[in-house]
C-alpha cells in the first residue's frame, strides 16, 4: 500500500473516530450541565452529596461528586478543561481511558474520603482533569514515541500552571487533595497501560513508513 493510500485510510479512520469522540463528549457535557441546570431551578442542593470525608454518608460522593459542582461558574471552567483533556485521552484509545478515568474519578474519590480534611465537601470533574492530566505528560515517556513525546510536551506546557492547584491552599475553596490524587492516579494509568497491547482504534501515527498504535473538586 502506497503512502498515498495509508494517508487516505488514517483521514477516513480519524474522521470516524473523531465523530464517535465529539458524540460521547457532547453527551457527557450535556449531562453536567443538565443536572446542575435541574439543581438550580429545583433547588434540590445536589452538593450535599459530594465526598464528605470520613462520614458514611459522604462515602456516596466517592460515585457521584464528579458530576456535580458548585454552580456554573464552576462548571464552565471545568468543561472546558475536560473537554480538552479527555479528548486527548481518548486519542490513546478507549481502554486506557476508561482505566484513566476510574483510577482518577473513584480511585482520587476514596483517596479523598480516607485522608481529605474533616467538615469539607468535594466535588466537580477537575479530578478527573488533572488525572487525564498527568496521564497524558507521562504518556508519551513511556510509549518513547516522538509524537506522544511532543504532544505530552505540549500538554505540560499549556496546562503547566495547574499545578499550583495541587499546593494546599488552608481556607481556599478549592479541593486541592482532588486534584493532587488525579494526577496520582493519572499517572500510575499510565504505566499501566503503558505495557498493555495498544487498542484497536487507537489514534494510530505513521513514522518512516510504519504505523504504530500510541498506547469534587473546584
């Protein structure tokens, strides 16, 4: 198959992927922003069930504080955030996604339970954030290929400045036990997908003619 070819095929896969890609994230957004569209017309205080530290209540926030925030201030910030990350991460592929996004969202959320401040609530997706975060700055070190290396790059670059957010911040409204455990756990995503088989549909990259398959918090 010529180059000419094998570039017309990566277009038409990337296309389909890109597509399937935009849908799922469209439809995540869209549920973020539904449910904290319905807790401000209802006035329901979904906050209430974000991670609560030591307390078997708060113990439910582990599953669903990353799907709620403290008002849409809040929530714009992060989508865009997630948006992009996310994207990025699902470039390397569903699986390592999905083992991404669990170490990070419940992984960070009983890491958060068991060892975050008393009397605080945490919730929002900025865990999850700076799980895809830290998955993707070490993702391309240990693929050791070029461009995951220069993407990883670009993405410690743009998004460098956050880690101020992992510093405690004594009286600051911003969970930063959240965003510390995300890259934590980001980052131990990526070695363990590092050494997995890459995944059908992965964001594939041709190099001298070979292709290979690249691998609450406010």
């Amino acid at each position: 198959m010529s180059w000419r070819n094998r570039l017309i095929d990566f277009l038409e896969t990337a296309e389909d992927r890109l597509s399937r890609h935009a849908a799922f994230l469209a439809g995540w957004l869209a549920v973020l922003w539904g449910l904290e569209w319905f807790d401000s017309v209802t006035a329901s205080n979904l906050d209430q069930w974000g991670i609560q530290p030591h307390t078997w209540r708060g113990l439910t926030g582990v599953l669903v504080a990353p799907f709620l925030h403290a008002g849409f201030d809040h929530l714009a910030v992060n989508s865009v955030t997630l948006i992009a990350l996310a994207w990025l991460t699902l470039l390397t592929g569903w699986h390592p996604f999905w083992i991404v996004t669990a170490l990070a969202g419940w992984g960070g959320g009983v890491a958060i339970w068991l060892t975050a401040r008393e009397g605080t609530t945490h919730l929002g997706c900025s865990g999850l954030c700076f799980g895809y975060l830290g998955y993707l700055i070490l993702h391309g070190v240990l693929k050791r290929s070029l461009p995951w290396l220069i993407l990883s790059a670009g993405v410690a670059i743009v998004y460098g400045t956050l880690v101020t957010g992992l510093l405690p911040k004594g009286g600051a409204e911003i969970s930063w036990e959240g965003h510390l455990f995300g890259v934590l756990f980001g980052s131990l995503a990526a070695g363990i997908t590092a050494s997995g088989s890459p995944e059908p549909g992965a964001a594939q990259i041709a190099d001298s003619g070979e292709t290979k398959s690249p691998g609450a918090s406010k």
